[in-house]
C-alpha cells in the first residue's frame, strides 16, 4: 500500500532520540575506554577473563543500576537499594546458617524467596507511599535506607558469614567458555569463567530492556516522566504505574542482594554502602536523566562497566588507592553529566534553528491564559 | 434528538463555594459545524467545558448526546472520551519525549503488549489522512507547537469523537501555525464533526466559526450566527452593555492631562511575552492599557518593568537612554510595578506589613546598606497611616490582612521609593468598592503631585474615570489611543472590536 511505503522511508532519516543519543554516547566511552587500557596497560585488559571479571565483579550494581532506572524514567527515584542489598545479603546469610532444610536445592530456592520478599517488601511499601499518598520519593526511600541499614545491624551486630556447605557450592559454580580461555605460564588452558550472578544481571537488563520498550507498563512510565499531566490526561493510571516501577525496584533490589551473596556470601552492616550512589551513577552514565522521561537499562549496564572499568584500571596503575577511585569516578560522573548536556543542547539549538527557518514571522507567545475557575 | 445536533446541554447550573460559576446556561452543537464560545474571564466558559467533560460534576442540568438515549451522565474526562467527547487543551497534553504515533495510541488500550510497527501504521495513515505534516517515529518534541497540537488533534479525531473541543488552542501559535490549525479544523467540519472552539482572539471566532455562544457572569447571553454578530455587537455582548446604553454614558470625574516632559519612552519594545510597540508617558499622566483579556495589556507593561525576557527595543528614562532587562534595572530607574497577581508576585505571605513595605526600598538600596529597625518602623507607621492600612499591627504577617489592605501594602512599598513612573496591573481587583474608590484618588492625588501612573483595570468605567489616554490592544497589538473626548465607553468597545464597523 502507499502509505506503507511513506512510513519506511523516513524511518532511515529519523534523528536519534535523547534517549538514542545518550546510550549511543555511553557505549561509545565504553569502547574507547576500553580498548584504551587495552593498548595502554595491556596485561590483564588483553584477556577476556578481564571483562568477565568486570561482569562478575559487578553483577549486583547492573542490577540495582535497572532498579534505579526504572524509577528514574519515571522521575523517580529510589536510595534505598544499597540499604535493602545489605539487610537481603545479612538475613540470607544468617537463613542459611540456620536452615534445617535438608536438601540443598530447596534451602537455596528459600534464601532466593528471602531476598526477594525482603525486596518486594520495601518496593510494595515505597510504591504505596510515593504512588498512592504523593510521597516525595527520595524522603521515602532514604527513610527505606535507614530501615534497611538498622534492621541489618539488628539482626548482627558482627559480621556473618555462611557456611551452608550446598549454597557456596551452588554460589561457586562458573560457566566455562574454552575458546576464550587463555594459556597460563605451566601451559594449562584455563577457560574464561563467568559466575550465575553475571548472567543473571545481563539476563535481568534484558528482561527490563523488554518490559521498558514493548509492554504497556514501560511506555507508561516513559510518558509519565516526560510529562505526568499529560499521561494522566492520555488516560493512563498514573498511580498504578508508579506503584509498579517502586515494587521492579525493590524487586530487583531483593535479586541484587542474592546475587551479592553469591559473589561473596558473608553478611555484614557494611555491604553494599554507598551501593545506591555508584548505582545512580552508572544509571545517569548511561543516559538516564534525573528529570525523567529519558533513559535505558542498556546505558546502565554500560554506565556501570564504564565506571568498574575505571576502577580496574586505576587499580592497575600506579595510582592505586581508593581515593584515586573516587575521586576518578567522580570525574568520569561530571565529565559525562556535561558532555550530555552540551551534546543535547546542541542537538535541541539545531532543530530550533530548522524550526525557525521553516516558520518565520513574529512568535505569538504565550499570554494571558489564567482561566479562573470561573 | 433534532436531525443535525450532535449535543444538548439543558438548564447547566453549577455553583461553587461563594460563586455562581454556571445559572441554566444552555448549549447547543450542530453536526459539522464550528462553535465559538465566547466570554471574559469568569464567564464561564471554562466552566461550562468542565462539566461537559467531566473534570467537574454539575448541580443541575442535563446533556444530550446524539446516539444515545436519554440524558447522558459524565464523571470524568475518561467517560467523556468513551462517549465521543474529547477535548484539546491549550496547553499540549502530550509527551514530549515519546514518539508521535505512541502519543496517538497510549493509554487507548488494555493491551499489555505495544505493537510499535501497528501503531506506526496506523499513525502514518492518520497523519496522512489529515495532511498532518508529522512523521509517526518522529520525537513529539521535535515537532513544533502546532504540530503537536495537530498529533493531539489527530488522537482524538482517532477516538472516534463526536464533539471535539479546542480550549484556546491557539494562544501559543503564530500566525501561519494558526491558519494551519484552521485548516484541520475545516477539513475536520466537513467530516462531520462538532467542534467548539473556546478563544479570546475575535479575529479568530470571525475566520473560522459558524456560530458564537456567548455567556457573561454565568448566565447565557445568546447564541447568534456569525454573520447576524457584528464584532464590536460581541464585545458589547460580552461586556454586558447595550450600544445604545453606552452612547449615553457620560464620564465621571476630573482628569490630570498631560504636562510637561517625556518621562518615560520606548521604542519597538518587546518581550518574550508580547510583540513589539512603542509607548511614552509624561510627568503627571494617567494612563491605562485596556483591552479584552489575553490581549496583552498586562505582558506590556511587564516587558516595561523587565518582568519579562526583554528581547529588543529602546528605552528612555528622562531623555537618557537606559537598558532594562530585570526589574531591579527598572527601580533605580524609579520605575515601580504594582503586579496583577498579588498572592505570586506580590506580597512576601509570612513577612511582616513593615518588612513588606520596606522590601522595594531595601532592594534599591543594596543589601549592604540596610535599612535601620527605627527606619523601617518610622516608614511602616507612616504609610499605614497615610493609606490607612487596616492592621492589627505592623509586625502582623501579610497574609491575615484582607485583599484591599494588602493592596495598600504593596502600594506603599512602590510608594516609599518615591518612583517617577508607577505602573498599576489591576491595582483594585478583587477589593471591596470603597477601597476601590480610595485607590482611585490616590492615583489622581500622585498624579497631581508629578508622578506619572499607568493604571490598569479590567473595569472600563474605573479606567475611564482616572485615565487621561487610554491604549487599546487587540491579539496583542496596540490597536488605538483614545484621548479627550473619544474617552467613552462606546468607543472604547469599538476599538476593541476594530475592523467589521467603521
């Protein structure tokens, strides 16, 4: 049909979207950054176990970076993600030591059901109050992090570690990728390993990729961060969707927690600390913009790699220490927060001037339009 | 139902708090026409358009829908959707970060999945179909305003509409914009659809519309074919006072002429707000701009204080050329500005009457000159007295004085910097008569003593009567000066009117 036709070819020429931009942006540094300690350090950086490890390192911050970004699209946001990992990994570790469930299979079936109870317990509560009663958002869910951060040290004090013989077991058990796998001094090959926490974060960026682009929810809680008057007025349900985006959270909050104590199965007051800000980071590295409407998981994920790389590389140079991390971190987050807005405003003075050519004449701008109640 | 009437609405009537907003105002919509409602500010109109859509239940009354039996009843903007009735608002309810074709299709259906290629399918058809220069996968903030009002046009048209209603949609346009929307409007008419289109622009109701409602405080005027209405016939209409009435009318009170130098002068001025014009006031003038609301009286004097973004244009104070882009510029260029929305820009809620009073003087001082507690009280008892400012005491916040007492407050403020040039935005809106009357001579009184006052009011008798050059505006431009004898109230609405008379 003709009009068929009309669609397709101007699909070629569509100009990005800011949330194309943006991630286009964030996995462009990625690569660059990349390939950079590549050629620069070499060593480690050459192997692919690198990236892996990068993966396997940070597999918990992909998936709270999902959980910030989803309620950051919907102009949300939510702190209490480092808090709730820390209360998840410390009641986990302490249901494994005390489990008298016999088989193993069902005692990790009941932690993994622990920690995201736990999750879906601070996302439903944060979703009722910020949905339901107009909550500010970050008042909630810093309370959220306090809680979280109290009821740890309530159950202990001390550091625990679990024991449950089945569940390192299970918490140790690596994929195995021979062909890229690399050759050790004594001549063993040694295969590329990739832990179950790190497929589950890929797995989980792609589930959240899925429900943000293709089911009515995701597109809910874009519209309702471009502009919540207007969502409510194209008939969607607005509180519902809000709710819904808290209770991903701290869903996705909960499997974090899982997926921290597999990597390092011991509970301890300070995990996690400060686990909300690098995941913010990562969200707004990739793309994401705190004022809402804007962003992707798949910038997240990216946005959290780029900031584990640069902390793999400085801890490969000779400025290793955790200030040089910091203070790196903070410079990559500044530096990406101004290369956005330069390469956004850019983007938005051009069309302004496309508009302007198209239609000149005088602006009838906005006047009175204050319509009492009458 | 009537063959060709598409909606009835019966013996309307809705009430609140203090407020007769609607008395047994009836409606009437034909198939494939365009509707002009037509009314100032608090008339109803917005009001009436509520109710039909659902934001607001109504007391009495009832609304008939063709194609359904008996009265129907509407609880929100959703059922009015699901009966044939959508609205376009003013300002764009869309998204902006979402494409166009997702704008048209969220929210629609219960569908848990998005069919993007559908919906862009769709889309294009639509677009097409309406010649909407829009692409379906275009980012809706990529399209200008119009567009995006077209897109929203273009939803409802989807949703199967009976009645379509367009609440100001053409404020924010510009001229070749409008003639686009216009353009739609008619294509959409000739489909069959009723359209309402609720405006403050004249020249627009005669370019488009095939009838005019008009309501006024409420009540029904009437609803009159377009070529029976005669514009300056519908600003009288609107205003609520007979030609024949007005001829008679005669001015009250004595008025200050113009006398010596220019104090004030601009040239080509223009804000982001308002379109460029030329303005000048001399020592001891009262001035006032008027004009039907949105007509931008009230932008061009906030281009002259700086209120607004100063795009362009020449200013002379005293005969030296001076730059005012901020309002603080325009102080020490001993220009005072009396703001149309005291509760926003006017009074400081929880700061004292003294504070509030010293405020202006303080801010031209500079904050390193403060102005000592004796001072401040000295002033404060002063301007009270001289105002008579009725207040339990002059440390009482603001905020628990009534309206016209805290009028006076602000009046005071400007007054205590001893301006040359005093601009007054509806210094008596909302404020009882005797107030209003006081308010008045003391403009008349300043003016005496060479200050020079630009006075508005949405009242043509009060400007009238302490006016001695009145600026008429239309669509935002400056349609006419009316001096000395032209000074009635007849020839004010026929300014207003302009064009089809004379």
């Amino acid at each position: 049909m003709n009009s068929n036709e009309k669609v397709r070819t101007p699909r070629l020429r569509e100009p990005l979207t800011d949330t194309q931009t943006l991630l286009f942006i964030s996995i462009g540094i990625f690569l660059v950054m990349y390939i950079g300690a590549i050629l620069l350090l070499g060593g480690g950086f050459t192997k692919p176990q690198m990236f892996f490890d990068l993966l396997n390192d940070n597999a918990a911050l992909i998936i709270i970076a999902c959980a910030l970004t989803v309620v950051m699209i919907g102009a949300g946001i939510n702190i209490s993600v480092g808090g709730v990992i820390g209360l998840t990994v410390m009641a986990c570790a302490i249901f494994l030591n005390k489990t008298q469930v016999e088989s193993t299979g069902l005692a990790i079936c009941m932690t993994l059901l622990l920690a995201l109870g736990i999750g879906l317990a601070f996302g439903i509560w944060q979703g009722l109050l910020v949905a339901y009663l107009d909550i500010q958002p970050f008042i909630v869910t810093l309370a959220g992090m306090f809680l979280a951060r109290g009821l740890t040290t309530i159950l202990s004090v001390n550091p625990v570690k679990a024991t449950h013989e089945g569940f390192l077991a299970f918490a140790k058990l690596k994929v195995k990728i021979s062909w890229l796998g690399y050759v050790a001094q004594n001549g063993n090959l040694i295969p590329a390993k990739i832990e179950i926490g790190a497929i589950v974060a890929v797995a989980t960026v792609i589930v959240m990729f899925l429900i943000l682009r293709y089911t009515r929810f995701g597109r809910s809680i874009y519209a309702i961060g471009g502009n919540r008057q207007s969502a409510l007025m194209l008939g969607i349900n607005v509180r519902r969707s809000v709710f819904w985006s808290y209770v991903i959270s701290g869903l996705l909050s909960g499997l974090a927690g899982f997926v921290f104590l597999m990597h390092k199965p011991a509970g301890n007051a300070n995990v996690a600390m400060r686990g909300e800000m690098d995941a913010i980071a990562a969200s707004i590295i990739g793309g994401t913009l705190l004022t809402g409407g804007v962003g992707n998981v798949i910038g997240s994920f990216f946005g959290a790699m780029i900031l584990a790389t640069i902390q793999k590389i400085i801890a490969l140079s000779p400025l290793n220490a955790s200030w040089w991390q910091d203070m790196a971190s903070g410079a990559m987050l500044a530096f990406f927060i101004v290369l956005q807005s330069v390469v956004l405003m850019r983007k938005n003075a051009a069309f302004k001037k496309k508009v302007q050519q198209t239609e000149d004449g005088p602006k009838n701008n906005n006047t009175e339009v204050k319509e009492g109640t009458s | 139902m009537e063959d060709g009437i598409v909606l009835t609405m019966r013996g309307i009537s809705k009430s609140f708090p203090g407020v007769r907003a609607l008395n047994e105002v009836d409606f009437t919509l034909r198939k494939g026409e365009i509707h002009a409602l037509m009314g100032e500010n608090g008339a109803g109109k917005s009001t009436l358009i509520k109710v039909l859509t659902g934001v607001y239940p109504m007391d009495e009354g009832e609304i008939y829908l063709d194609g359904h039996d008996g009265a129907v009843s509407i609880h929100s903007p959703q059922d009015a959707q699901s009966i044939g009735i959508s609205t376009v608002y003013q300002e764009i309810t869309l998204c902006p970060n979402l494409t166009v074709a997702e704008n048209m299709f969220i929210g629609r259906t219960s569908d848990k999945l998005v069919h993007w290629k559908e919906y862009e399918r769709r889309a294009a058809e639509i677009l097409d179909n309406l010649g909407i220069p829009a692409r379906p996968n275009q980012e809706l903030s990529r399209c200008s305003l119009a567009v995006q009002q077209m897109v929203a046009i273009a939803r409802a048209v989807d949703m199967k509409c009976k009645v379509l209603i367009l609440d100001e949609p053409t404020s924010s346009l510009d001229d070749k914009e409008v003639a686009m929307l216009f353009g739609l409007m008619r294509d959409l008419k000739s489909r069959g659809v009723g359209i309402i289109f609720v405006t403050h622009f004249l020249e627009q109701v005669y370019e488009v519309s095939d009838r005019i409602t008009v309501l006024r405080n409420g009540q029904l005027v009437g609803e009159f074919k377009v070529e029976d209405l005669p514009q300056v016939q519908l600003v009288a209409e609107m205003m609520g006072k007979s030609l024949d009435d007005l001829a008679e009318l005669e001015q009250i009170g004595q008025k200050t002429g113009s006398s010596g130098e220019c104090v004030y002068e601009a040239e080509q001025l223009s804000s982001s707000e308002c379109r460029p014009f030329d303005f000048q006031i001399h020592r001891g003038e009262v001035n006032g701009f008027t004009g039907l609301l949105g007509s931008g009286r009230s932008e061009s004097v906030r281009a002259i204080f700086g209120a607004d973004h100063v795009t362009g244009g020449k200013v002379q104070v005293d005969g030296k050329d001076v730059h005012i882009s901020k309002p603080h510029d325009a102080m020490i260029n001993g220009i005072g500005y009396l703001p149309e929305d005291r509760k926003r820009d006017g009074i400081i809620a929880d700061l004292s009457v003294r504070d509030n009073i010293i405020l202006a003087l303080q801010v031209i001082q500079g904050m390193n000159h403060p102005i000592s507690k004796a001072k401040a009280e000295a002033f404060a008892d002063e301007y009270i007295e001289a105002l008579q400012i009725k207040t339990a005491s002059k440390e009482t916040p603001i905020k628990s004085l009534s309206g016209g007492n805290q009028q006076k407050v602000i009046l005071a403020r400007w007054l205590l910097t001893h301006p040359q040039y005093l601009i007054l935005d509806e210094p008596t809106r909302g404020i009882d008569v005797g107030t209003k009357l006081e308010i008045q001579k003391l403009v008349l009184k300043l003016a005496d003593e060479g200050m020079s006052i630009t006075f508005i009011s949405s009242e043509i008798e009060e400007m009238l009567r302490t006016c001695s050059r009145l600026i008429v505006m239309r669509d935002r431009k400056i349609v006419g000066e009316l001096t000395g004898e032209n000074l009635t109230e007849a020839q004010v609405m026929k300014t207003i009117a302009g064009g089809t008379q004379q």
